[in-house]
C-alpha cells in the first residue's frame, strides 16, 4: 500500500502525532504547504493531520479541496486539539467543513495536544471565554489576541500518554492496508 502523511502543524502538536504514526508504518511525510499534487492520485491513502483550535479546524478549505479533487485516493483525517478528545462532538464542526461527499468517505481522529509553555495562562484565559460561550468545549472558543500571542509565542506538544491514543488509527490503516493491498 503506498501511503503519504500530510501534515500543517504551525504550533508542534500536530507534526508530533505524524512523526509518531510514521514511526509506526514508516510512509513518507510532507508539510500541507509543501504537497506536489500532481502526485496524490499516485496514494493509495493520504493522512492529513492539522488541528482545531477557536471552533475551526486550520487550512480545511485547502484540506477539502484536496480531498474533492483527488478522490482515488482514500483519505483518513485527524485532527489535534486542547479539548478532551471523548468529550467533544465534532460530528457537527465536520459537517460544517467539508463537502458531503468528503465527509462520508473520510475517517477521522481526534487527539490531544497540549500547550508546552505557560499552558496554564492561555487555558486559563480559553476556560473564561468558554464560560461565556455556553455549551463550547475549548476546541469551539473563539480566542482573543492575547490567547493567540500566547499559543504563537509558546507553542504546542503532546504527551506520551497522548501518544498512545494513535492505536485507533494505526488498527484502521492496518485494516485498510488488508483491502487495499
């Protein structure tokens, strides 16, 4: 099965989670801005990672153009967000995203990450924009300028224990690689 991780990760988390998958399967891995699309229908299965922060999942209207345009392969998406992964519905956010068409055949994961520095200060502030914004997980709040300077200056990581949740996706493409061949 020939496979291609793609992966926009301008905080860390999310290039953390696809070096770890292509630790697993070793597939070759390209930055979102760096993908030659004249080579996707060339996949068998392309993973895009990228993560969802202030209710919106980044560089999705890229992610579901790509997706729309090159249908032979089959896609699987995960996203990387603060929120706890069991206790947010991300049914509805995508819904919203993608086509209808993209979001019946895409199979998606949704993992922790984590702010690697002065977590507590932009959590803290995400946490009183959330109580405000009844019936949001900290994936849906809207961030102000100082909860974004916070996240640009300091980043993101994940945790090994984190880390393990992959398991779910590994199972699926190891299930997928039985059909595909």
């Amino acid at each position: 099965m020939k496979c291609l991780i793609i992966y926009e990760s301008p905080y860390g988390s999310t290039l953390i989670y696809a070096k770890a998958l292509q630790r697993v399967f070793d597939f070759p891995m390209v930055a979102l801005n760096e993908v030659d699309k004249s080579t996707l229908n060339h996949y068998d299965l392309i993973i895009v990672g990228t993560f969802v922060f202030s209710g919106r999942i980044f560089k999705s209207t890229l992610i579901n153009q790509l997706m729309n345009r090159y249908r032979e392969p089959s896609w699987v998406l995960f996203t990387v967000g603060i929120s706890t992964p069991n206790l947010t519905n991300f049914a509805k956010l995508l819904k919203e995203t993608f086509t209808a068409r993209v979001y019946k055949q895409l199979a998606t994961f949704h993992y922790r990450g984590r702010i690697a520095s002065k977590r507590f200060s932009l959590m803290y502030l995400a946490s009183k924009r959330m109580k405000r914004q009844p019936g949001t997980s900290l994936d849906d709040v809207i961030l102000g300028p100082e909860e974004w300077h916070l996240l640009d200056y300091h980043g993101g990581t994940a945790e090994k224990e984190d880390l393990k949740q992959i398991s779910n996706m590994v199972e699926y493409i190891r299930e997928i690689a039985q059909y595909i061949g």
